[in-house]
C-alpha cells in the first residue's frame, strides 16, 4: 500500500521525509529534505484511498504535469515528481510565510494597501499567462509573498495549461473551483481564458477593500449561476468613501462578459500600479447594480450567446500588448518623433487591445537640489506631460489605452528599463539621438535599452528624407543610416 | 528509449525523407511504421523499399488499409483513393506487394499497442474521431498506451480509472508525459497526406523512460511531391491537397 511509505524518516527517490505540515480534503504536504538541495521543500501527497474523491486524483495529475514546467518569481520552483505506479507526489519550493487568507479576520483592509496587494497578484497572474496557463483558482488561500516581495501563486490542481491535456475537461459534470471567485464563463465550461482569473481578483479585490464577498457566499450551483446575469453591488454603495479609480478598476474585472474586463493581467497591474492615471467611466461612479431590465435580458438570452470560438491564450496576450514609447522631447527632436509616431502607429495597428505609454525622462543633475522648477517658475515635470499628451494625440486612443509618465532619473536608460519591468512593457520604441555631441557625452541610451530590455525594443531613426535638424550632424547621421535601415528593429 | 513513429505516409517520398532526417537528428533509436506506406502518393517504390530496409534493421511496421488494398482489393474506397491504389499495383514488384501483404495488423511491445486504425477492430478501418471512437478503442486492449493513425489528424486521448475520457489537439513540439495513471490513445498526424490545414508533414517521437510524447511537424518540398502525383497521372485533387494540407 502506497500511502504506507509515508511517514516520517522514510526515504523517497532520494528525498527524506520529514514533519507532516498540513492535511487537506485532497492531499497532504510533507516538509521534506535532499542532499544538494538547500532551499526549504515541501512534498505534495494526493489522498487517493477508496472512496476519495476522484476530483483529488485528476487535480494531483493537471499539478503533476504543470508545476514542473512553470518558472519565474511567482510560483513555486519544482525539484521533482513521482506517479500513481508507487507513489504520486510533487516536490517543490517551500515559500515561508502565509497565504493571504490569514488576513480575512482584519478585513476590509486600506485601498492602497489592497492596491498593492493587488498589482502584485495581476503581474504574478501576467507571469503565468504567459507561460500558457490558466491559474483557474485564484482566490486567499492559494496567494502567498516571497520576502522580496512578488506574489507566488500556489495549487495547480485546477488549472488549464494552452499545451497540455485538459484532464478536467469532461471530467465533472460541475465546474471545479471555489465559488465566491469563479468566473461565470466557466459555469459554461470554458477553461480556456485567462481573463476568468482577472475576474477572480476582481472578486479577491472587491471582497479585501468592503468585507463583503461580491456574489456572496453560495455554493449551489443555481445560486452561482446568478452572476452569468446578476451584477454585484458597486463598492460605492456600501462604502461611500470608496476611490473611483479602485471601483473603476474592481467592476472591470467583474464584467460578466469576458470581453469587458482588461485585456489581460498585465494591463490590470498596469493601472493599480498608476491609480491616478485610471480612465475612469461610468463603473467608477455608479451606486446601483444593473436595471432589471438589462439582467432579464441577460438573463432570457443566455442561450441566443453565440457560441464562442476556442480562446488562444498566447494570441490574446499578443494582440493586448502593453507599447512603451520613450520621446526625448528637447530641440530638434521633431522629424525623430514624428517617425517613432509613423511606427508606433503601425504596431498599435495590428493591436487592437494594445496599451500606449509614453516615457519621457527628466534628467536631474547629481548636485541638483532644486529641480522641479526652471526659471520661468514653470513646472517641467508638468509642461512634458502636456507635451506627450500633445505628441500622443493624432493617435486617437481612447484615453483607456493612453498614459503619459515623466520619470526624473540621472540614468535616462536605467530609468527606462526599469519603467519596463515594473510595468510588464511587451515592446519599447525608442529613437536613436541624432546628435553626436550629446551622443559623444552621455552614451547612447537607446543601444543600452536595446541590450539590456526584457522586452521587445525598436530602435527609430529618421527617415533619410526628413530635413536634417542640424547641419553638422550629417556625416553622423549618414553613418547611422548606412548601417541601419530605418527603422530597424532589434 | 527514443520511439520515432511514422503514419499515413502514402508514398510520399519528399515528407518521409524529411521526417527521417528530423527523427534521426532527435536521437530516434527505434522507427515504428503505422501503416498506410502506399497510395495517394507518387513514389511507392521508394517508399516501400525505405519501410523494407528499416525493418530489416529493427523497425517495426504494421499494415493499414491502402497497403491492404494492393492485395486485397476494397470495395470501400473512394473513386481518387480507388484509382490510386490501381496505379500503385501496376508500379510494385512481386516481392513489394508480398512484403505489404505480410505486414501484421497489430503489433504489441511492451506496455504499448501499435495498430493503423484503431484496436477494437482493427481490419474495418475505423476512424477515431471522438472519444467515444477513442474510448471504444481503449476498452479493447489492456495495454497503456495505443498509437494509431489512420485519420490524417494529431488527437491525444485519455481515459481516467473511472473510464471518463478526454480529448486533446497536440501543440507541434510540446512534450506532454502520459501519465501512468490513465491510459493513452495517441492519433498521429499524416506524414504524407495531412489533413488537419497545415501542409507540413507530422510524426512523432516517444521517450519511453520518460513517458513523454512530441508531435512535430516538418515543412518538406510539397510543390516536388505534387508535381510527381500530377506527372504520375494520378487524380489532379492528390497534388493540390498536398499543397493546402486539406
């Protein structure tokens, strides 16, 4: 009997049992060790006895052929795994500390906590998408903080993977997940859009900030069956003093259709990490919950929903791409501007869902103590946000997708990729400084973003035609050219 | 070990080489032939001597329904299937068309099955296009592991303890393990008749210590392969099928 190796002291392919941690309705979690090994690890065991329930054995099989191929910050690295022959287990990183269901009894917690708390979830949930999965149980329990901070997002047993077998497809007639956070899509059956975990932390988010659980506390599938037509309350209702921009950011995510909701996780950590640049809409000041009108009509027309075709997840994440553009906006910049806009124009094109950032970096000197103010009193920081909206503006976006950022850094390329990183940026636009003098003195900062981003960068230059802004710079210029088609794109 | 499998390659000269070459630069240690070597395609001789000589060196091969055809003439196929088939006759020697002929309809190793069609009748040709197609396979053979061909589309199947069934398109180049848990029926792509859109040819190699399965699709020289089935005199809609995968 297999679940009689399991005791303290025993040996499994090379990892010593230790203590056991923790026993739940569908596995248990053993601290285990290994020669080599040095970070702290857990054993994962499923409880497979008779008259278990199945749903443990097919949700131990999605993790067992998930988890070791998952990497990055937020989730858990795997060191391991066994089958059903002998003994089915997974061995994995312990992450210290609590999941974020500990903190139930102290909610409603502040905003900007629950901001934070949030952003660092989406971006966890931006790591995954991208890795083709679908976490599919997003809710406290299954969310916990590495000590630098990054969310780790742990239990893959519900979970769809773009790339593999979905085991739990045809095999409950019920969706398997935790009820107050499911997505009403997948009371249809869908497994396949990312966008059902958005809702998931719409519901973590709006439950952290009011105390209140958005659709309640049923469990009855007819009681989840509600939120295919029923909204919940706007936060406002039950607390006043709630912040548009987090109601604004909170509904999105709760839209019943998934086409409503962001686009993707990136975009959602995109506006909880800058509030005040949140386009706010109508969500962000309702008091009601939808007409009985608009909920009847959802409600008799479940059926005449066009059958919606199989999600791509890497496809969705394609066309939602988050495009940083940085503009230096000084003298002569004009004809390079007007290019990078020419390109940036055609890279929107083709994305529909796509997000424009436009970075502009406001040197400061390493001596300077006074810098937000030039001579004429006037705010820089102020006049170069005025200025990208200016160049921004023949795009057209709805001001959703726009955002304009002034960073004040010493390092302008530091700046820039660091504004990449933190905001999950898919693609970087930059220009390459034309002139050799300020090029000759501060290095070029499009070639150090080029290097060194985590991203996709294009690197601009004008076009031969333009008129040449400065005289002097022509030999330069040529040079560059000859090298480089422009655009090219690195 | 390193499994390299093959099906529906239909005399297809160009895809077969194409797939040999990328199995062989994947380590394959072992080739396994699923049926279906001949018809449709323009290059029989070839590719049944290529089949011959692999097995002589320890592949395994199994007999589908057009390499049954040669002998044993079918009264289910259709007209450009039918005219294929009497066009190959006529090109095979004697020994070519004994070899086919000989070939066995299924063949066990180990804990696996390999059939062209499908295990729970294997002499009607049957298709497996859904899971219950895939699940009336599967109740048929106590072994894990059944691969097949015959419908010119990659499908990954599995079958829980508690006999419930999933279905699954194959990602070209993903690994997936097929757990020991559940068993596997696993429907290969054409190498040289696809049908599923996409015109490059499909194998696949297993690794049987880590029990992981990868389909992989080859881009070959389509435009030489249907330029011999319409220089052949073969039916005109063989080549052009070739060229959208259709």
């Amino acid at each position: 009997m297999a679940a009689l190796t399991m005791q303290a002291g025993a040996e499994l392919d090379g990892f010593t049992i230790g203590e056991r941690v923790y026993r739940g309705g569908m596995a248990t979690l053993w601290s285990v060790t290994h020669p080599g090994i040095d970070v702290p690890l857990l054993m994962k065991v499923p409880l497979t006895s008779e008259g278990e329930d199945p749903a443990a054995i097919v949700s131990f099989e999605m993790e067992q052929m998930i988890l070791p191929r998952l990497s990055g910050p937020h989730v858990p690295a795997c060191f391991g795994t066994g089958d059903f022959e002998r003994q089915a287990y997974v061995v994995m990183e312990r992450i210290p500390g609590q999941t974020l269901y500990k903190r139930l009894d102290n909610l409603p917690l502040p905003y900007d906590e629950v901001r934070v708390i949030g952003g660092k979830v989406a971006a966890a949930l931006a790591g995954l998408h991208r890795q083709n999965v679908i976490h599919h149980d997003i809710k406290p329990s299954s969310i916990m903080f590495r000590e630098r901070g990054e969310a780790v997002l742990i239990d893959f047993g519900l979970s769809h993977h773009q790339h593999l077998p979905d085991l739990l497809q045809e095999e409950f007639r019920l969706p398997y997940g935790t009820a107050p956070y499911m997505a009403p899509e997948r009371l249809n059956g869908v497994r396949d859009d990312p966008r059902s975990d958005l809702f998931s932390l719409g519901a973590l988010l709006y439950f952290f900030t009011t105390g209140v659980r958005p659709f309640g506390e049923t469990e009855t599938l007819r009681g989840m069956r509600r939120r295919l037509w029923r909204d919940p309350y706007p936060p406002r209702k039950l607390k006043p003093d709630y912040p548009p921009w987090l109601q604004e950011i909170v509904l999105r995510c709760l839209e019943i259709d998934p086409a409503a909701r962001y686009p993707t996780a990136a975009q959602l950590a995109f506006d909880l990490g800058h509030p005040e640049q949140v386009k706010l809409t109508a969500r962000a000041q309702r008091l009601n919950r939808d007409s009985l009108g608009t909920v009847w009509r959802r409600r008799f027309n479940l059926g005449a929903v066009p059958p919606q075709p199989k999600s791509n997840v890497a496809a969705q994440l394609a066309s939602s791409p988050i495009v940083a553009v940085a503009l230096d906006l000084g003298e002569g910049t004009e004809a390079l501007n007007a290019t990078i806009r020419v390109i940036a124009e055609q890279v929107l094109s083709t994305s529909p869902s796509a997000r424009l950032a436009c970075v502009n970096v406001l040197k400061l000197n390493r001596l300077a103590i006074d810098r937000s103010h030039d001579e004429q009193g006037q705010n820089k920081h102020v006049d170069r946000l005025v200025a990208l909206q200016h160049w921004a503006r023949p795009f057209r976006l709805e001001e959703g997708r726009l955002t304009v950022h002034v960073l004040e850094a010493i390092d302008p390329a530091a700046a820039i990729l660091e504004f990449a990183a933190v905001n999950l940026v898919d693609h970087i636009i930059i220009g390459a400084r034309q002139n050799s003098m300020r090029r000759a003195l501060l290095g070029s900062v499009s070639a150090k973003v080029a290097g060194e981003a985590p991203c996709t960068v294009t690197v601009v230059r004008p076009s031969r035609l333009a008129p040449q802004a400065d005289d002097d710079e022509a030999a330069d210029h040529q040079a560059a050219n000859a090298a480089v088609t422009p655009p090219s794109v690195f | 070990m390193r499994l390299a499998l093959f099906a529906d390659i239909h005399a297809n000269r160009q895809a077969f080489a194409a797939c040999l070459e990328a199995a062989r630069t994947r380590g394959a240690e072992r080739l396994i032939c699923l049926g279906d070597i001949v018809g449709y395609g323009a290059d029989p001789e070839w590719a049944v001597n290529t089949v011959m000589d692999l097995v002589a060196k320890g592949a395994i091969a199994v007999r589908g329904n057009h390499d049954n055809a040669i002998g044993t003439p079918s009264d289910s196929m259709n007209a450009d299937a039918q005219a294929a088939i009497d066009w190959t006759r006529s090109r095979l020697s004697a020994e070519q068309k004994v070899f086919l002929a000989g070939l066995p309809i299924l063949r066990e190793e180990d804990n696996r099955l390999y059939v062209h069609s499908e295990a729970s009748d294997p002499a009607k040709w049957r298709y497996v296009r859904d899971t219950s197609d895939a699940a009336r396979s599967m109740m048929a053979t106590g072994l894990q592991i059944t691969f097949c061909g015959h419908i010119h589309r990659p499908g990954l199947y599995s079958m829980s303890s508690t006999a419930k069934m999933t279905s699954f398109v194959p990602t070209a180049g993903v690994a997936v393990q097929l757990l020991t848990g559940r068993r596997w029926l696993v429907v290969l792509g054409s190498v040289g008749q696809p049908r599923d859109g996409d015109p490059a040819a499909s194998f696949a190699m297993f690794d049987t210590a880590s029990r992981e399965i990868t389909y992989h699709r080859v881009p070959y020289d389509v435009a030489t392969a249907a330029a011999r089935i319409k220089a052949g005199g073969l039916p005109l809609w063989l080549a052009d099928r070739l060229l959208i995968g259709r």
